[in-house]
C-alpha cells in the first residue's frame, strides 16, 4: 500500500510538470503561428486570442495522452535506474504487478480525455471555423489598410489607399484594380467614404476621380471622370451551420453513415483507449540497459508514440478516403500496440530475475575461496 501510494504521488508530480510544459510550448507555439498569419492578413487580430484558447482546448487530449505515457516512462525508468526494480523482484514480485496501479493512475486522465475529445474539443473546433468563416466573408472595405495593396475575398479586386481616417469612415487617394474576364477596371479617385443606406445596403463612395475600363492587351479602353462613384458593397452572409465534421456534436456525428463522419469517429473513440494502450506499453519500454545509456528507451518511446498517433491520423484518412472499413479502422492502431506491448512484456519476463540469495551465495564462495 505504501509503495502504491508512493508510485502513484510520483506519477501525478512527474504527469503535473509535465503537462504543464507540454501546454505552455503549444500556446507559445500558437501565439506565434497566429501572430504570423495576422500579420499576413490571414486571421483578424481581434481574433487571436479566441483562437489560441480555442485552439489549445483541442489538443488538451492529445497532450494529455504524451503526458501519461512520458511520466509512466520517466517514473518506471528511475526504478530501473535507482535499483528499486532489483528490490520489486527480489521480493517475489513480476514486471506484471505494476499494470494495476499504473492503470489506476491512467483512470481519470483518460476520463478527462474521453469529456474533452467527445464533448469539448468538437465545440472549440466549430468556434474556430466560425471565425475563420465570418473573417473569410469579411466586407472588401474593411480589408483596406493605409499604404498597402490588398485582395478582395472573390480574388478580383485589389485595393490601394494612401490615408485612412481613424475611424476608419473616410480613405484618401484611392486605388482599385477590378477583373471581369478578360476586362479589366481601373478606378482611382481623391477619397471616398462609407454610405448605408436606410434599408442596410452599404456603399464605398469614391469623390473626383477617374474610371478605367477596357480589355488587357487591346486599345479598347474608355474613360471616364466622376464626381461621386458608388460601388455596392453586398457581402455574403456568414453560414453559422459549419458542415465539418470536426465540429459536429458526437451524438450527431453517430447518426451520419458518411465515410469523414465514420473516420472522426474512429479518432476520437481511440483517443481515450490510446490513454491505455500507450500507459501498458511504457511498463516494460522503461527498461534501462547500462550498456546503452539511460536516455534511450525515452527517444524510442517517443518514436513509438509519435508513430503511434501518426498513424491514427492515417487510419482517420483511410476511412474518409474508403480505403479502409470503420470496423477494421478503429481498433487496427491499438491492437497493433497493444500487441508490442505484450510482446515486450513477455521479452522482460523471460529475461533472468535478479535473485538476492544467489548473489549472496556467490559473495560467500567467493570469501570462501
């Protein structure tokens, strides 16, 4: 009991640091992804914070499933290291007593897996498509930044402005390249400002300017000068019903027979069996060869896990892509490991104990002799 209460006091300090370095290296590393793609013009910066949170909810059980499988790692390997493995046999104990407590250390992470990957992680995936949705259905005119040229969201206009008002109403010196086929609109115009009309329609009003419009390549160009020139700024509406399936609801996601509706199934029905799996092939991973080093069996159970998870990605593709059955698919990875792990469980049985009495009967032979 002592010892139990020991090994299980270890884990969660060992799992605690551990997830809490795994967490901080995903937010760093999404701050700067997102950071990237505001300053690129790719995401709204008001929405960088959200994403990040977002984000980071959905990859909680993914972290969660390396942190339980690097401190069972961690924690079991300096056993081997410190000798305490040499008392565990010499008291007539087998590799196989620590599958127990090290499962009920595994218990409440794979809990908190399953109530992340089945109810929360759909919800953030949803919220980050519905930013991404509303700012790729953003207005032409609030895409306009002070001395920069920028693309409109159909791809055919591109907007140039020297000033900008700070709030954002008026814009001075304004340039606007349009593609319709093969012609093509030049307007370029003193300044401009945004109008709304009664019933909600909105316009981008150009003042004193001149309008472009001909054919590329051909002398067939007009001209034309304007006082005032509204164009009808008429975005599309945002589509809060977000069809991924990343971000259906698990009760819905079940109800689909499609094949990306069965392949997201799959995933996250082995998320929290992989909590599992991965926990019982760390028992007899932990074994440390002086001869080796002490480093070793860690990078190869990193490998393993990297592996492990890569291919439940492949499986989930498999299935979308109907190369592969829902049935064969959600059980192929697991069984795989679990199979190396009891292969590798049987390899450390077999190997020969450690038995204190014969070292002392050697050490006495040895005296004697």
């Amino acid at each position: 009991m002592i010892f139990r209460q020991s090994l299980r006091r270890d884990l969660n300090s060992v799992a605690g640091v551990m997830f809490a370095t795994l967490f901080t290296i995903l937010v760093t590393t999404s701050l700067i992804r997102f950071l990237n793609r505001a300053t690129s013009d790719r995401i709204a910066s008001s929405d960088i914070l959200p994403l990040i949170a977002f984000n980071a909810i959905g990859f909680i059980p993914v972290l969660l499933v390396l942190t339980v499988f690097l401190s069972v790692l961690m924690v079991l390997a300096r056993a081997w290291r410190d000798s305490e493995m040499v008392i565990w046999f010499a008291s007539g104990q087998s590799l196989t007593a620590w599958i127990r407590p090290v499962m009920m250390f595994v218990l409440p992470y794979a809990a908190v897996v399953a109530a992340v990957t089945f109810v929360l992680s759909p919800w953030a995936n949803q919220q980050i498509a519905e930013l991404r949705e509303r700012f790729n259905q953003r207005e032409d005119v609030s895409m306009v930044a002070p001395g920069q040229f920028r693309e409109s969201t159909s791809s055919n206009r591109v907007f140039f402005v020297e000033s900008m008002s700070p709030d954002k109403s008026t814009v001075s010196n304004v340039f606007v390249v349009q593609h319709n086929g093969p012609r093509m609109v030049v307007v370029a115009s003193r300044g401009g400002h945004v109008k709304i009309e009664e019933n909600g329609d909105r316009f981008l009003v150009l003042e004193d300017g001149r309008r472009y419009d001909g054919t590329w390549g051909t002398p067939e160009y007009s001209l034309m000068e304007f006082l005032r020139y509204g164009v009808r700024l008429d975005p599309k509406p945002v589509n809060t019903q977000i069809e991924s399936v990343r971000g259906m609801a698990t009760p819905d996601l079940m109800q689909l027979s499609s094949p990306a509706a069965r392949g997201e199934l799959a995933y996250r029905v082995g998320l929290p069996i992989s909590v599992f799996v991965i926990a019982l092939l760390a028992i007899p991973l932990s074994f440390v060869n002086p001869r080796l080093g002490s480093s070793v069996n860690l990078v190869i159970g990193v490998l393993i896990y990297f592996t492990y998870s890569n291919l439940n990605s492949v499986v989930r593709s498999w299935i979308t892509q109907e190369k592969l059955s829902f049935g064969v698919g959600v059980w192929l990875t697991h069984a795989l490991v679990l199979g190396l792990a009891l292969y590798m469980f049987r390899k450390r049985l077999t190997l020969p104990r450690f038995s204190f009495s014969k070292l002392v009967a050697r050490l006495r032979g040895g005296k004697t002799a």
